[in-house]
C-alpha cells in the first residue's frame, strides 16, 4: 500500500481504552492507515505495549473519570504531536447484576466510565480540535443502547446516553467543521464479553450462551469489522456523516427471534 491510498496519513489520534479488546483493534487500524495513534489506557503496561508495536505511536496512561487526567492526555498529545485530528471515546466496562439488587457503587462503576468518560472525553478533546480547524469524534457505544436484555441495565442506560452525547456534540460541534458519530455493536469476540459468558448462562438459566450468539447475529463480531468502521467514520469518506449510530450486529436487532 503506498503513501497516498493511507486514508487517515497525518492523523493524530487519541483512542481510549487502547490497551485491549476493541481500543486495540481499533488503534492499530488507524496506524494501519496513516495515523499517529496515542494509545490511551488505564492500564499503562498495556498502554505501553501496543504503542510500543505501533509506528510513531505513544502510550498514556489515562483514566477517563478523572477530568484532570483527561485534560492532561489530550494536552500532552497535542505537544507531543502539534494537533489532535481524531478521539474516539472507547473505554468501557460492564456490571452483569439485576437492577433490582444493583448497589449504587456498581451503576456509578459503570456510568462513570461509559458516560462521564465519554463526556470528558469530548470537553477536553473538543477545543483542540476546533483549533485545529475540524477533525472527527469517534464514540464507542452498543447496540445495547436502542434494545438491552437483562443484567446489563448500567451498561444499557451509559451507552444510550453514550448516543445522545454523539448526537448533541454533532450539532454543537458542526460549524466547526467537527463530525461526532456513534459506533453500535452488538457481541464482539473479545474479552470483556467473553469473561461474562458464564454469569449470563447462570444468572438467565441460558445452557450455551454461544448458541443464543448463533441464532441471534449469526456468529461473534470480528474486533476488525467494528474497527474498519471506525476508520470509515475518522476519514474522510464519511464526509456528510454526522451524529449517526452505526448499528455493527450481523443483524440481531432487526429480528425478535
């Protein structure tokens, strides 16, 4: 692949929760296509470690619920770097409990990450781009945002209000030529879903979680497949794309069996 077909060449890109899982995946996609990628991550070892494999890439380690430390990552990216082209609010965790036996520490475990992460994320990532002339917002939401199933309302309620951030900032942000989109997926191949296959098979009675996957989407999301849609979204192929939800779910919600 040479230099000029490199969609997102001379991007600078924060992503969060790049550590794993989708953050990852979607980390070295940008870097696959041109971007110099800031690899963000609470867990600074790992931060550190797939930036170390990406080229020109640098870690920091950032938790998104701590304004101070948000502000200080996009601050340091754009010292680093000269400008932020690109953030994309990924990090994320999840709680598997009943609402009706849920202690408020395990709603704000999750809201404080999946929701005051994002919204931090675009408080301080907004003024940098807007200096930089435009660029695009990238938000990691779920297809749990439009139809949840039990056990996972925080997760459900952070990541719908996940899509009304995406939605207000590209309204807010357009006339400075800023696009805010919101990514959907459904069940993804990756650690965070399949470290809580066994609670959902216990706590909903359900024999073989893999084969709800199967009848519902078909098969597990590929981290790739969500990745390239985040790179469709930071370039500019998606020109006229503005505060959408880009359902990614082989299918699920468009069926009720």
């Amino acid at each position: 692949m040479n230099n000029h077909s490199l969609i997102l060449k001379d991007k600078v890109a924060i992503v969060t929760g790049a550590g794993r899982g989708l953050g990852e995946a979607i980390a070295r996609a940008y870097a696959a296509e041109g971007a110099t990628v800031v690899v963000s991550d609470i867990d600074g070892a790992a931060a550190q470690s797939v930036a170390g494999s990406l080229p020109g890439a640098s870690a920091v380690t950032c938790d998104v619920r701590e304004p101070a430390q948000v502000e200080a990552l996009v601050n340091t990216t754009v010292e680093r770097y000269g400008k932020l082209d690109i953030m994309v609010p990924n990090a994320g965790v999840a709680v598997v409990a009943p609402l009706a036996t849920q202690s408020l520490e395990q709603w704000r475990a999750v809201t404080s990450v999946n929701l005051d992460g994002v919204f931090l994320c675009i408080r301080y990532a907004a003024p940098a781009l807007i200096k930089n002339g435009g660029g695009n917002i990238v938000i990691m939401a779920s297809v749990m945002a439009k139809a949840s199933c039990a056990l996972i309302g925080s997760y459900s309620a952070s990541k719908a209000g996940a899509v009304s951030l995406a939605k207000t900032a590209a309204v807010e942000l357009r006339a400075h030529n800023i696009r805010t989109n919101a990514i959907l997926p459904s069940f993804i191949a990756t650690e965070l879903v399949v470290s809580h296959k066994k609670e959902f098979e216990q706590q909903l009675g359900i024999p073989d979680f893999d084969a709800v996957i199967k009848q519902r989407q078909g098969r597990y999301g590929k981290e790739s497949e969500v990745a390239n849609l985040a790179v469709f979204l930071a370039s500019e192929r998606s020109s006229f794309c503005n505060g959408g939800s880009f359902v990614v779910d082989g299918g699920a919600s468009s069926s009720l069996l």
